[in-house]
C-alpha cells in the first residue's frame, strides 16, 4: 500500500515539474500583462496551498497523538502476556506435580490391594477394630475422589489459562496491526504534504532542486524499508530453521560440584541476580554470554520439560519441572533439542544460546524459582 501510494507521489511530482518547464515555456511567449495575471495567480495558489498544509498539520498532529495512544495500550497488553505466561508456567508445573502424584497413589493401590470387608471382618480382633478398618477404607476412597476431583479442577484451570493467553495473544496483534496502519497513514500525510510543497514551489519557479531531492529521498525511504523487511525475514528464517534442528543435540555434560551442573559452560557472566546498576531494573537470573558465539545448553537437573517454544520478551526458552517447587527457565535459544512433556537428565543437551526475543546480544538467560520466586541461581551452581 505504501509503496503505490509513493509510486502515485512520484509519478504526481513529475507531473508537476513538467507543468513547470511547459509554464515557464509559455511565459516567455506572454505579454507583460499576462505575466502579472499569472504571478496574481501563483501567489493565490500559493495561499490556498498553505492553508492545505495547515489542514494536513493538524491532521498529522491528531494521527501521532493517536498512534501515542495506542503505544501506550501496546506497552500494558505486553505486560499482561508477560503476566500470563508466568501464571501459565505455574500452573503447568501444578498439573506435573498432581500427576505424579496420582500416578504414586494408583501404583500403591495396585501394589497393596484394595480394601477387603470380608478380610476385614475376619481379621478384626474387636469390633472397635472392624469399625477403625472400615471408617479407614472409606476415608482413603473418599481422599482419592478428592484427589482426582482436585486434579480435574487444575486441568480446568490450565485450559482458562491458555484461552486467556490466546485471546491476550490476539488482542496484541490487534493493537500490532493498528498501529502499523497508523504509522502508514501518518508516512502517506508526511510525503503527499512534502509533495504539495515541492510542487508549489516548483510552480513559483524557486525550488525544483528541493524537488529532485524529496524524490532520491523518498527513493532511499522505499529502499530502507524494502532491506529492513528482507534482513527482517532472513532473521524470522534463521531463528525457525534453529528451532526446527532438534536432530542435533549433543551428548550431555556435568560441569562443576553444586546441586546443578553449569547450563551453559564456556561462558561469561554478562549480568547476574539482582538489581541492575545502569537502569536499577531487578534481574531475575544469569546472563551467560560467549562472544556472540551461541554455545550448547544443559538441563541444570533432572526433570520434566513443560514448556519448550516461543515467548515474545524470552524468545526460544525451556522450562523444566524438577518437582517440590523447584523450576528453571532457559532463554533467547537460537535452537531447541527438546519437547513439552520429556522428561530430562541433569547435563542433557537441551538447545544452542542465541539472542531471540528481548535480547541485545547472544547469551543464555538462566532463572531459577522456588516455589514461583526467582532466587539466585549461584546457590544451586
């Protein structure tokens, strides 16, 4: 749309400058008279012109206030999908934790047998003891039909929490398309406005210079914005063609003493936990940065993958379960080795670090919480 709407200036421009030599070739054929009556003309044009401008100012004025607007309600929806994808995270690693431990209970029901009235009545030694046997059976039935209704309730809940995600998700690019209309609509007032000017003052004799430029720089405009979508769509395929290469992990590797083996070894650290001093910003993790060469990644310890995909502000991240409230997340991977639902050893090859997401260099964004806060990764390294 941008690019008819520059090619129709262009070609309006050149228009007009050949309305100036074909004005300025019929000057020299006019009387002194005419001459002034064409002058009378110009300058009248050139009020009406101005008053176009003005027009086209306010116009543009409101446009930009507008689109400030919806910055600012772009701004509070990425921070709600920020929100949103933390509340997911926990509520995943609830469902894991539940899971499990139904599976434990089941196995311990297979394992034991299930509750015999008959062999209860025949091994009571009282009839305290038949009514203890049987007031037992009844309350782990009853705490198993607890537990499942309670396991059911946490899948009801992770499936509003991805519906909500989903319609954030949709509100956003909503808002992503708005604003991109917008900022086509204020570009389209800039040049038409820019256009006007040039023309009138190519029609007054005193700018066709101007004139000539505008165009190389609505040219260099069009070129800029054509090589920023391509090297856009190079980096879109770059960071797909990572993720899609899960064929080639690794083989693990344990680095160091502490609970955790080092996630990324071979790497500095760029920034670490804590309040930063150059914005006074919180960092909930490691920073683990290689010289913009992307290095492999490793589980931390063992667990279960519950997220392995795209975010917004993390880019390509994993987060791992490792149960009792232990979680650690893995960001702005240039590749992902692993799935949603594997289950993980300490020291697996889980990715490659890279700089997807809101990341300004390639590195690894280690994180890990306890019980759904962020603590300092170095007491577990």
């Amino acid at each position: 749309m941008i690019r008819d709407r520059l090619q129709r200036s262009l070609l309006c421009a050149l228009l007009a400058v050949s309305l100036v030599f074909a004005s300025s070739t019929a000057a020299l054929a006019t009387t002194i008279e005419e001459a002034q009556q064409k002058d009378k003309e110009l300058k009248e044009q050139k009020k009406q012109t101005q008053a176009d401008k003005d027009a086209l100012s306010g116009q543009l004025n409101t446009l930009i206030s507008q689109m400030s607007e919806t910055q600012e309600k772009l701004n509070v929806k990425q921070e709600e999908i920020q929100q949103a994808e933390e509340d997911l995270v926990a509520a995943k690693v609830k469902e894991n934790d539940q899971y499990n431990s139904m599976k434990l209970r089941i196995r311990y029901m297979y394992e034991e047998g299930d509750f015999s009235l008959m062999s209860a009545l025949f091994e009571a030694q009282s009839i305290t003891d038949l009514l203890n046997q049987v007031e037992y059976a009844s309350e782990m039935s009853g705490y198993d039909r607890q537990m499942l209704e309670s396991y059911k309730e946490v899948t009801r809940q992770i499936a509003d929490q991805e519906a909500k995600l989903k319609e954030q998700y949709a509100s956003l690019e909503v808002l992503q398309q708005q604003l991109s209309d917008q900022k086509d609509q204020v570009q389209a007032l800039l040049a038409e406005k820019e256009m006007q000017l040039a023309d009138l003052e190519a029609k007054i004799g005193d700018n066709a210079a101007q004139l000539e430029k505008l165009i190389k720089e609505a040219e260099a405009a069009k070129k800029a914005r054509e090589e920023a979508a391509a090297a856009a769509a190079r980096a879109k395929a770059a960071a797909a063609a990572g993720t899609a290469a899960s064929s080639a992990a690794g083989a693990p590797k344990i680095t160091g003493h502490g609970q955790f083996t080092h996630p990324c070894p071979g790497t500095y650290l760029s920034s670490g936990f804590g309040y930063r001093s150059f914005d006074s910003s919180f960092h909930k993790g490691y920073d683990l940065a290689s010289h913009g060469k992307p290095m492999p990644t490793y589980a931390a310890a063992d667990g279960t993958v519950i997220i392995a995909g795209w975010s917004n502000s993390a880019g390509n991240w994993i987060v791992i379960n490792h149960g009792n409230g232990l979680v650690t997340k893995y960001m702005h991977h240039s590749a992902i080795y692993v799935h949603a639902g594997e289950q993980v050893k300490k020291g697996q090859n889980i990715g490659m670090s890279g700089t997807t997401g809101y990341s300004s260099g390639v590195h690894l964004h280690f994180q890990v919480e306890v019980n759904g806060t962020a603590v300092d990764p170095g007491s577990f390294l």
